[in-house]
C-alpha cells in the first residue's frame, strides 16, 4: 500500500484551525498530539476512517482520545466516543470527572457526559450518552457484547483502542470488537508490536518485500512520538541509565568436592545460546531463588536507590526516589521481599501479585502509589496506565525478554517528574546478562541520547530529516535495531488554500460533577431510597401498615420500571414524585 501525501503543513496549521477545538489561552497542545489531529482532520476528508497512533507512555493518550472525538464529531464523521481499555485502572483514568472537565476546558470542546460500561448498563438506559469507557474484558461477555452492540448501532461510533498492542487480529478480544458497528477506529499504543508476530486488528498495514525475498507486515501509524521524539521535546521520559550485569558463577562438584567458576558467557556457550536452556538449566537448580544470585543482581540495584534517596534528602523537591522489582512468578517474588526484608530492613517493602486478597493488594498499591512504601516487588501487576512518576529504579529479576514488554516494564519507571531537576530524572534499569535484552536497552540508550542531541544543539538529525515515508517502522518480524527510524512528515506549505473546515462550537466549561453519568446514577438511586425509606416511616407513623418495599412497587407501577432499569430522567422524575409524597404523607 503506497503512502499517501498530503496538502498542508503541520507547522501552518495551529489547533484552533481545526474543526472542533479551541483550545483555551494558558494551553497548548505537545507536538506531537497537534501533528496526530491535523493528520487526523486531512485523514478524514481523504475518507480515511482507521488509525493508528504511536505514542509514548506519558504522552497524553487520553487527551489525544478526546480531542480525536471532538475533531470527528465536528467533522461529522461520529456522534459518540467508545473506548476500550485492558485494565480497570485504565477505565478509572478515562473516567476522571475532574480530570475530564480540565482537558475538555484545555480544547475547548462541550460538554461531554460519560459513564462507564458495567453491570450498572447506564449507557443502556441512557442511550444519549456521548462518551462510554469500556473495558475489553467486558466486552467479551454475552451480555456486555449484547448492550454494546445496542448502544453502537443507534447511532456513528468512533472506537479508541487502547493499549491496542494487546489486540491480535484472531484473539478473542479482536473478535468481541469485532462484532460491534463503528464508524471509524484509532488504535493507540507505545509498543505496537508483538513478540508473536500476529498482525493487530484493525491497524492499516504495509506489506514490504525484504533483499531476501520474504514479505514483512509494517504498521502504518499515522504519527508516531518515539522515545527519540519525546526526548527532543523534553519534560516527557526520564533518561535511562541500564545497568546487565554478567556475573560468575562457583559451582562445586558433589563427588569430589571440586569448584568451578564460570561466567555467564561461559555458561551461555557451554549450554545453548537459546536462553530457554539457560532458564531451564536454573530453574533445576533455583538458582534465581539463591541468596547470593539475588545479592549479585539487587546489590547494585539498591546501592545505586540508596544513593539516589540519600542525595534527594532536604532538598525540598517532591517526593523521594522509589524502587520497583519484577519478578517471574508469586513464589519468586515472596522469596525476593524476604530476601529484601532481611537484607536490606531499613527500606519500606510489599508485593502484590494474583496471590495476595483484592482489598490488600490495592491497600498496598495505595501505600505505594502514595509514598509510603520504598519498594515494591511484584509480578506484572504494575502495568500500562499506572502513573507513578517517582519511580526511579528498576530491578528487572522476571524471564520476559520480549523487547514489546520489556518496553512496556522499563516504561513504569520512564515518566518524567517535574518536581526533580533534570539530573534527578534518570531511570536506572538492572537486569542479569542471561536475558538477552543487551540489544533492546542498548537501542533504547540511544533512542534517549539522540533525542537529547536533537534538543540541545543540533537539531533534527540527518537521518530523521530525509525520511518522507508514512509508514511506521514498527516490523511484526524482522526489526533491525540498528535501523529503527522515526517517521516525520513533510508537506507542502498551502496555507492559503487549505479545504480543513473550522467550525466553532459554543464553550460553556463544564462541571465536573455533571459530566460523570454512572455516578450521578449511583447518588439518584441512594436518594431515592432514602426517600423511600423516610416515606414508609412516615406513614407508618401515621397508623399505615406500608413497608419500604410498598413504596418502591408503587413507583415501578407508576413508572413502569424497577429503580434498577430506569434512565436518569425517570430518577429524577421519581425522586420528585417520593419527594411530594413526603411532603403530603401520603403516596399521591
């Protein structure tokens, strides 16, 4: 598929040139958000309906969603927003009221009410509902499927993938999408590409011949902000420092008592250089659970967090340095904590895993979230959308070689503090050389040096000015570290004759508290049985033999529905109706 050109400059087109925003004076969107809306916008007219956005964690994703919604909605392309999430925590970040009320005032967009899809089926009963957050997991069931379809085919959806990486085109999340009516489709994600070559759904893609002969699957992102980009910019990502450790190892013959000491790298080549024999060969001997292998690879781990805290104490910016430990199963990381409680008591330490109760494990990602915790040891249960910025230090322990999830691992502790000083916004990385990941964090050290490069002095590197090519250089096989480009767009300056369309929209700042529709569901339906409650009581004290229950099936009668299926208007309607009766005494 050849690369489309287009008509007007990214640095001539500004955001209020762009239907449907007009962002508020104290705010600018980040370049590479713009350039994402104004290619969106030209996208659109050439009736070009499906995307992919490349983005950095700490990015704005969310932000980038709503202003896409507004952009298409102004355009006339989709009447309401769905988006899709793979955590909880990810819905809850969509699902900010105050969080959403700031960014619709920063693009100066209208009101837009949202619910979240749950058992609740508020969307449901609300059908005019403009925004509904929706977890994929949800989706894939029956009867969270069945409503979705419901609410989509009344009316043009545009469905916001997130963390779309987790979507191969024959998974069953896919297929749960699948079946859903859309209008128009964005995929968003840092990492669009997975360890197991499968192809995502929806992305457009390029199918590209290789000197050998073969066919390799490129994406096609529509913009892309690298780590190199997001460095250049400045303000978004930490810098990384890595730190693979090769280490020797002493083994002791049983019979005779002899001892041997061998490297890694020995090890490697006496063994296999495929790392599954060396896992295999350390499991036989829980040589990963061994004091002395944690010692080797958490000793520098947690000198280089002590020098850090140390070094933060009194200066009076922010919180301190925290730590985080990834480790490969819930056994592995309650050997760890112990080993870190023993060794190295003075610190704050938990771990959360699949093992630990629901209530506690979100009691101790709290503590952690908030400070009080030094380190955390977990299995992959601090994932995408987890925002902790004072995460400085991480001790990668776990078997994920995989360079999409070593991204995403390395990513919780790359988000840029604005508290700390620039020196103070460094990620240190410890891993063991056994996992192969030399290559991946080596081409990640160098995606931040350029960036940085980029940002003091020289600006845009050769190699980076040259490129014109749309499509992104994330391969589903085949990656060249050497070669991985960032793409950057070149267009003619037609300012005079752009075709974008502005269209202006009334701006009223939204409330907070009115543009979370499940939670005013929630406040109605606890007011309406208070009411209820306060009814029965008092006309019992009248000498009526009336029960809570006498009062509620009075209201289903009057307004043919149970509290638990009405739409918001029919609350309010009964919420007035218990509210005269109260004042009468008497069920009128």
């Amino acid at each position: 598929m050849s690369s489309r050109s287009t008509s007007t400059s990214v640095s001539s087109v500004s955001a209020a040139d762009l239907p449907g925003l007009d962002p508020a004076p104290d705010f600018s969107f980040r370049d590479g958000q713009l350039a994402f809306l104004i290619k969106l916008a030209q996208a659109y007219q050439e009736g070009r309906t499906d995307h992919l956005g490349v983005f950095v964690p700490g990015y704005g994703k969310t932000l980038t969603a709503l202003a896409s919604f507004a952009v298409a909605r102004a355009m006339g392309v989709c009447d309401t927003l769905v988006v899709f999430v793979p955590r909880s925590n990810l819905q809850e970040q969509y699902a900010d009221a105050d969080e959403m009320a700031r960014m619709l005032r920063w693009i100066g967009a209208p009101r837009l009410p949202f619910c979240v899809a749950d058992s609740d089926r508020v969307f449901v009963k609300n059908p005019d509902i403009p925004v509904v957050i929706a977890t994929y997991q949800y989706a894939c069931g029956q009867s969270g499927n069945s409503d979705l379809q419901r609410y989509c085919s009344q009316g043009s959806p545009l469905f916001v993938l997130d963390e779309i990486h987790h979507l191969p085109e024959e998974g069953t999340w896919s297929q749960a999408v699948g079946r859903l009516p859309y209008d128009s489709l964005i995929g968003l994600s840092g990492t669009p590409l997975r360890s197991d070559g499968q192809p995502l759904f929806g992305v457009p893609h390029d199918v590209v011949p290789t000197n050998d002969g073969r066919e390799e699957l490129h994406y096609r992102a529509l913009h892309e902000v690298s780590l190199r980009d997001a460095h250049a910019e400045g303000q978004i990502l930490k810098r990384i420092e890595a730190h693979v450790i090769n280490y020797t190892i002493t083994m002791v013959e049983e019979d005779t008592g002899e001892e041997v000491e061998i490297t890694l790298g020995e090890l490697k080549s006496e063994i296999g250089r495929d790392t599954a024999h060396l896992d295999r060969y350390f499991a036989r001997r829980s040589l990963r659970f061994h004091a002395v292998y944690l010692e080797t690879l958490l000793g520098p781990a947690v000198g280089q967090f002590q020098k850090k805290r140390a070094g933060h104490i009194g200066s009076g910016t922010g919180r301190n340095h925290q730590m985080l430990v990834t480790c490969m199963s819930n056994r592995h990381a309650a050997d760890v904590l112990d080993f870190m409680e023993r060794r190295y008591g003075w610190l704050s330490a938990t771990r959360i895993g699949q093992d630990v109760p629901r209530d506690e494990r979100a009691e101790r990602l709290a503590a952690y979230r908030n400070g009080e915790v030094d380190v955390m040891v977990q299995v992959d249960m601090i994932g995408e959308g987890t925002d902790i910025k004072t995460i400085s230090v991480i001790a990668k322990l776990d078997l994920v070689s995989a360079r999409s999830k070593t991204l995403q691992q390395i990513f919780r502790g790359m988000r840029y503090y604005d508290a700390w000083d620039e020196a103070a916004n460094v990620c240190d990385v410890f891993t063991s050389g056994d996992l192969g990941l030399s290559e991946t964090l080596g081409w990640m050290t160098r995606e931040v040096q350029e960036g940085l490069r980029r940002r003091t002095d020289e600006g845009p590197s050769p190699e980076k000015a040259e490129q014109n090519d749309e499509r992104s250089e994330w391969a589903l096989t085949g990656v060249d570290e050497e070669k991985i480009e960032t793409h950057q767009l070149k267009f003619e300056d037609n300012t005079q004759n752009s075709d974008l369309q502005v269209q202006r929209q009334p701006f009223e700042e939204p409330d907070p508290d009115s543009l979370d529709l499940s939670a005013q569901e929630r406040e109605l339906r606890k007011e309406c049985s208070e009411l209820a409650t306060q009814v029965a009581h008092a006309l019992e004290n009248r000498g009526m033999d009336i029960h809570i229950r006498d009062v509620h099936a009075e209201a289903k009668d009057r307004f043919r529905k149970a509290q638990s299926d009405m739409s918001l208007k029919l609350l309010k309607r009964k919420k007035k109706w218990l509210q005269r009766c109260l004042r009468s005494k008497r069920l009128v």
